[in-house]
C-alpha cells in the first residue's frame, strides 16, 4: 500500500490530485504546513487549506506522498517512544521559531 492509499483507508480526505499548478504562495503554505497536517496538528480551517491545495498541485501532493512514506518506514522502525517533556520541548522551540519569524 502506498501512502495515498493509506492516508485515504485511515482517513475521511480523499485527494485527487489535478495536474501540477505554478502557485507560489499556496505551495509555500502547504510544504510549510506539511508535517502537521501528517500528523493532524493542524485546525481544522488550515487543514482543509492545505488539503485543497494538495488536491490541485501535483509536486506538493507528490512531496506529501513522500513524506507520508517516510513517516511510514520511520514509525515501523522505530518502536521506542519519546519521554513526553522531550516532545514538550520540541513543541515549544518550533512555537518560539514561528514567533520569531512571524509565522504563527
């Protein structure tokens, strides 16, 4: 099973990816946003944006399956989980980083 199969058999969104648009901006936001909406941190209002987005782009839906690949081998892989106030940290040394560079 590929990624798109199965982001679609454990997940609501169905994505049909058109042909490949020259957006700019949109795909900026969508690659920016990537890994949270793999991991479904994102609101549901952003969510739906990079969704919509990721269904009219073929290279960001591409750059998506990818990256739901590696999460894929990675999470087969690795089997120990992280002490909760390390993924606490990390949290909060992203957050600073979108403060500093105005992204939040």
């Amino acid at each position: 099973m590929n990624a798109r199969e199965e982001h679609e058999s454990t997940s609501s969104l169905h994505l049909t990816p058109r042909a490949h648009s020259d957006c700019g901006v949109g795909c900026t936001e969508a690659l920016d946003r990537l890994f949270e909406y793999l991991d479904s941190e994102l609101v549901e209002p952003d969510a739906d944006r990079v969704r919509a987005h990721l269904a009219e782009c073929q290279g960001c839906f591409e750059e998506f399956d990818v990256e739901a690949v590696v999460k894929k081998i990675v999470r087969r892989s690795c089997q120990e989980a992280a002490p909760a106030e390390l993924r606490v940290r990390i949290h909060e040394r992203l957050v600073s980083l979108r403060v500093r560079e105005g992204t939040v």
